[in-house]
C-alpha cells in the first residue's frame, strides 16, 4: 500500500511520471501532497507441477509462458473452465492494463486503460491463422496448460519456474493494488500519442 512515483531511467516509460532532470521540483510537490494516486490492479498467479502447487508469486505487468528451444510449445487457455483456444507457437503473454502497453502490445495485444480491470492473452508468434488476442473480466480464473514440449514461466520480467506437458499456471485477481503517484494533467491517452507517436 506504498505509494510509488515512477522516474524514467529508460527508453519509453508508460509507467513513469517524472524525468530525471524534473525529480527535483517533482520531490517538493511530492513532499507538499500535490500529487493523486491511481490504483493498479494486479494478478496472483500459481504454477502446478504433477498436481502439485511449486510456486506462488504476483504481478503488476505481466505472466509469459514461453518455449525454452527452437521447437513450438501448446498452450491451452481456460477462463472458469471454459477453453478459449489452444496456442500454438512461441508462448503467451497474459497482461494486466498495466502490462498491455508493455511485452503484450509488442506482440500485438490491444492497450487497455490502466484503470480497467481485466486479463489480456496475447499469442507470440502464433503459427496459426485464426490466432487473435483475447480480452477476459479479472474475476475470471485464467489456467493455462502446457501440452508436449517444456517451456518457462516468466512473471513480470524475472524468469520463475521451468514448465513440462501437462503444467498448469492459473492465474486470478489479486487483493493486493499498486497505487501509482500521478502529478500530470496528461491523461493515459495523451502519453500513449506521445510515447508511441
């Protein structure tokens, strides 16, 4: 439940509010309450080897299940037990709005407005023509199951657990929130023009 304000140390920065040659006059506004927050939902995220639960962790961005040699993986997305396809390619990305401007959009996700609460499954590199992305309410349990060849679970950029056929990740709304320090007028909109142009 702290508080964070986001400096650019990078190339594009959608989380950031502040340049560095600015983190002076932001600090004092910081340290006067001219700033409001914005809440960030996150995910819980469990991985399951041989029925057996491995690792528990949470993100703000984003769950990528990817393949760990030059041979294709099958993933099958569930949303509450419901399959919505089998992915056949490279891996999935499944975002926060957060994450969506992130690794998903690279691979062709939609951007979602941060404040929203939701799942996004983007396929990467899908070797299949009816591959799309797909947009899922956060009070869905997303699974995941990993079928033929292994692969790796990587949460939020940091690689978590290596994954074999028949490996679940399910994937639910966490209790938890990020607050995001905001001290610009610009609305979501106004950066996504200006950062992606």
């Amino acid at each position: 439940n702290i508080p964070v304000m986001g400096i650019n140390l990078g190339r594009i920065g959608f989380m950031t509010e502040v340049e560095v040659d600015e983190l002076e006059s932001c600090c004092d506004r910081l340290l006067s309450g001219d700033y409001r927050l914005e809440k960030r939902m996150m995910m819980d995220i469990s991985v399951e080897q041989s029925g057996e639960v491995k690792g528990v962790f949470s993100a703000l961005n984003d769950v990528v299940i990817s393949k760990t040699d030059a041979k294709m993986i099958s993933v099958d997305l569930y949303a509450n037990d419901n399959k919505i396809n089998a992915y056949v390619g490279d891996g999935i990305i499944i975002a926060t709005p957060t994450g969506s401007t992130g690794y998903s959009l690279s691979a062709g996700g939609p951007v979602a407005d941060p404040c929203m609460e939701l799942f996004l499954a983007s396929p990467i590199c899908a070797h299949m023509l009816n591959s799309r992305p797909a947009v899922m309410p956060a009070d869905k349990d997303i699974v995941l199951v990993l079928s033929g060849v292994g692969g790796t679970v990587t949460i939020d950029g940091i690689e978590a657990e290596k994954i074999s056929d028949g490996d679940k990740v399910t994937i639910t709304k966490s209790k938890k929130f990020v607050n995001i320090m905001k001290m610009s007028k610009c609305s979501f909109y106004d950066v996504l023009i200006n950062k992606l142009s």
